[in-house]
C-alpha cells in the first residue's frame, strides 16, 4: 500500500493511484471538510479521480406534442401572413348563391363589373392581356388557389404551359389523373368535396391575386 501523506492543504492523500485502487473506481471527488460558511473546495488531486458520469433521458413525449403543435401553428401563421400579403379574389365555385362564388353574378367577386372579379374582362385578373389574369393564355402570374385546408392547388390560369397551371392537362394541378388537380373528378375536384370548385353547393377554393405582381 502507498505511503501516506498530507499536503500544505491539509488533505489526506497517497501517492499516484493506480486504476484499480478502490478510490478511483469510486467515481467520487474528495471534497474538503466544511469550516464555518465557506464552500466546499474540489480536491487538488481530483484530476486522478473519475467524476460520476452524467445520463441523458430523452425529453417527454408530452414536450415533443408541444413542440409539434408550435411547429404547426407557427406554419399556419406563415401561409396566413402570406395569404395576406395577396389580394383576395373570391371563391372558385359553381355555387351561384355563396356571395364569394365566382359563379355569383351579382357578387363582388362573380361580378364582370367588379375589379376584384376574374369574369372582369377588363381587370386585372380578367383581361387576356394581363400577366396576372386567370384568362391570358400566356400569363406566368395568375391567381393562386388554395382549398380549405391552405394547401396550395396551383394556378388559376389559361396558360396550359406553365407547369403550375390547372390548365395543364399533364401538370400536378391540370393533370385529371393526379389527385391534387381540380380537374380530378375523384381528387380535388370531386363534387362531393366541400371545397371543390365542381360541387354547386360548397363553399369552392379561395383565390388570391399577387398584389406585388
């Protein structure tokens, strides 16, 4: 066994421990006795002492959901503040009576008198020769649609061009086949759908003009 000895410190301590001396394998830190209010001093050998390891638990899953719910509602506020930013141009409907209806005559947005209506021909949502027109066959910035979930259903647009067109019968939002195209009577333009454009009873998708464009 090792000799023995006290330093200028006055801390009881032997010569170098060797990994297997019971005192390292401990995993504790000699800590010097307590003298009036002072606070306890790590000992100056402590570097020849392992500290306890530290484990980490995961978090809750409580505090995962919340995190997802912010994450959620922080996206929502997102597209709310963008949808904002645009002009809003009615309801792509063939509801005649719901007053949003772009299919309502005598609505601020059915209206072909109406500068916010798409039927306006001369708007600037409705004029063929408008880059931001639903009807220009060669617009690159038509009207955006979205359902009533705020998921984006392309462009309101002519332009069988542009690969966002719902006029493009062989893009995501033209073609008949993909179920995000109004154009898919099974899909986003079932007429069983509340928000489908083809249903003469719902509500239809909102329509937003870029009013930076």
């Amino acid at each position: 066994m090792s000799k023995k000895t006290e330093d200028k410190n006055g801390w009881k301590v032997r010569g170098p421990l060797p990994v297997d001396d019971p005192i390292y394998q401990s995993g504790y830190i000699m800590m010097k006795p307590i003298h009036g209010n002072r606070q306890p001093e790590a000992s100056p050998h402590s570097h020849l002492l392992r500290t306890t390891p530290v484990t980490l638990h995961s978090e809750p899953n409580c505090y995962k959901e919340h995190e997802m719910k912010v994450f959620i509602f922080l996206a929502c506020l997102t597209l709310s503040s963008a949808a904002l930013a645009d002009e809003y141009l009615g309801k792509l409907s063939a509801n005649p009576y719901n007053p949003d209806s772009t299919s309502n005559p005598h609505g601020q947005h059915g209206s072909e008198y109406s500068s916010s209506s798409i039927n306006n021909p001369n708007s600037r949502y409705g004029s063929q020769y408008s880059n931001d027109s639903a009807t220009n066959p060669y617009a690159t910035n038509a009207p955006k649609l979205y359902d009533s979930n705020g998921n984006y259903r392309g462009k309101l647009s002519s332009n069988k061009y542009d690969p966002d067109s719902v006029s493009n019968p062989h893009g995501r939002y033209g073609s008949e086949y993909s179920s995000d195209s109004i154009n898919n009577q099974y899909g986003a333009g079932s007429p069983y759908r509340a928000d489908s454009p083809n249903n003469p009873y719902g509500e239809g998708m909102s329509i937003y003009g870029d009013d930076d464009g």
